[in-house]
C-alpha cells in the first residue's frame, strides 16, 4: 500500500503547472508521513479502490465469458467448432 501513495503522488508531482513538491520517493514518503497523518497517508483512497475493484472485477469476468463463448460458437463455413 506504500508504493501506491508513493506513485500516486510522484505521478502528481509537477503536474498540472504546480510546482514540483517531491525530489525523490524516498522524500515524498518522508513527506507523507510527516506532514499528511502518518500511516493513515499511506492508506488514503484504499477503501475507493477496493470498491472499484470489486464492481470492477464481475463486469470483466461476465465481458470475458460472454466474449468467450462468442468465439467459441460453430464456424459457418466448417460446422467445426472454434479450438479456443
């Protein structure tokens, strides 16, 4: 969960005309802990994410199934079905 605060902030860092905050992702890390809660920084956004995922993931799943099957229909030409 570190590293993801750590890129997340370095990916920010500089962006959109600000100036640039971090000089390194050890710095930025230092940053977090000192100036934005602690621990707690390094978990920010967690609970989004896993909720992301978790909708995420089931309409990934039913797409690849449903696309799966697609392909997996008799050919026309052969009446032999697809390897896959």
């Amino acid at each position: 969960m570190a590293a993801w605060a750590v890129r997340r902030c370095m990916q920010m860092n500089g962006g959109a005309g600000q100036a640039v905050r971090y000089a390194s992702a050890s710095d930025c890390l230092r940053q977090l802990l000192r100036s934005h809660g602690g621990l707690r920084a390094l978990y920010r956004g967690c609970l989004t994410n896993c909720l992301k995922t978790s909708v995420g993931a089931p309409v990934h799943f039913i797409m690849y199934d449903a696309i799966k099957s697609g392909v997996q229909a008799l050919d026309p030409t052969t009446g032999v079905s697809s390897p896959l």
